[in-house]
C-alpha cells in the first residue's frame, strides 16, 4: 500500500459530508433515537431479558459497515473507472491496486471508529455494558469488516457506471441491513428464520457480535460462515474486477 495514495484518499474522504456523516455518526444517532424511547430502556423477555438499546449496539455496529463497504466504496471506486482514472494510473509508477488497498484501509478504519463510537456512546448514554468477550468480539468485528469490503468489492466490479454501482448496492444494502437486525434483532427472530439470517454474512456477525457481549466466545459456526463469504466474495472480486 502506497502511504501517499493513502493520505490523499483521507483527506478526499474529509471533504465528503455525506460519507462521514452516515458512516460514522448515523448508526450512532439511531442507537441515540432509539435510546431515547423510554420503553427502549426495559428489559424485554423475548430479547433474553436484555434491553432494546442493549439489542441495537451491535446492530449500529454493523451499520456503520455496511454502510461504507455497500454503499460508499463501491460508488467511489465505480467512479474512478468511470473517469478513467484508474485508466492514468496504469501508466505512473503508481499501480491501481494502491488505490484499491487505500480504499480498503480507509473505509474499514471508517467502519471501525464507527464501531467504537457506537459502543462509547451506548455505554456512557445508556449503561450498555462493553463486551464482556473484547477478544471474540474483536475477532467478529474484523472478518464483520473484511466481509463488508468484500462484498462491496464485488458490487465495484459488477458495476460500469456509479448509477449501477448505486442500483446494486442499494438492492444489497436493505437485505443486508435486514440481516444484522436493524428493522428486528436477531434475538427477536423465529427461530427458523434467525437460522436462514444465520447463514447470511452479516446474520453471521450480528450472531458473533452478540454472543461476545454477553460473555461467550462466538460460535465456531457463525465465524466460518464468515470466513466462506469473505473467501468467496474475495475470489469473485478478484475474477471480475477490471481497472477500466
């Protein structure tokens, strides 16, 4: 990775309003918003005996990425293609693929202060209790991430134009945000259907995430479901991407 290439792609990144705003502080504005409801606050049997606003930080967690890696990365990246930027880097000593790992770096460490965000807010506003697994719960996080990239890496080389790279990720984008639980926590699901979302990347990581706050070490199963869809995603990224 190219640390000028990198530097350059920060400070693009501070100049886009949109971008640092729903990856970094919307998922903690809707933790904040559903905090605030009162009834949010209760404990709830169908959660486990856990709160609505214990439920959601891990789901604000998971917003964050799927914001930057389904709908941030893929429009940025689409974009140089489809100004033939990535075009005039083949010819300078710089290689596209600099390009590509900046982009890779800076929005997982946009998706991580995300995270950490919501998990400081969620404990200093409302007493949600940090993970009481930091290690499990940092290794979900990181392949939670990995996948997120991934995934929008894909969506990059199916797309030509950022009009499809927008249609595309937006069809992903609300299955996806289905999956971690924004609309139900996965607590909350029937059980059959928790197992189908289970199989799903990001039902996979909401599963890990919420296993290792309440103390256990994730499931072998829900983190090797995420490495398949990090290997798989990766290999038809990689198979289909083409620099213009």
């Amino acid at each position: 990775m190219n640390p000028a290439v990198l530097r350059t792609e920060v400070r693009l990144f501070r100049r886009e309003p949109g971008a640092l705003f729903w990856i970094l502080l919307f998922p903690t504005l809707l933790l904040a918003i559903l905090g605030s409801i009162p009834s949010f606050r209760e404990a709830d049997s169908s959660l486990g005996g856990l709160r609505t606003v214990d439920a959601y930080v891990p789901v604000a967690v998971l917003l964050g990425l799927i914001m930057g890696g389904l709908q941030s990365m893929p429009q940025t990246l689409t974009g140089y293609r489809e100004r033939g930027i990535l075009r005039r880097m083949s010819a300078t000593p710089v290689r596209p693929s600099a390009l590509l790992s900046a982009q890779m770096v800076l929005y997982g460490g946009a998706a991580l202060v995300s995270a950490l965000l919501a998990l400081a807010v969620g404990r200093l506003a409302f007493d949600v209790r940090l993970p009481k697994q930091p290690f499990g719960y940092a290794l979900a996080l990181l392949l939670a991430v990995l996948v997120a990239l991934a995934l929008g890496s894909v969506i990059s080389a199916l797309s030509r134009t950022t009009k499809i790279a927008g249609a595309i990720g937006s069809a992903v984008f609300f299955p996806m945000m289905f999956c971690a639980g924004v609309w139900l926590p996965v607590q909350a699901m029937p059980h059959t259907l928790a197992r189908i979302v289970g199989c799903t990347p990001f039902g996979a990581a909401a599963e890990a995430l919420n296993q290792a706050a309440a103390g256990h070490w994730p499931g072998w199963t829900h983190l090797g479901v995420l490495v398949m869809w990090i290997l798989l995603l990766s290999g038809a990224a990689t198979r289909w991407f083409r620099w213009e």
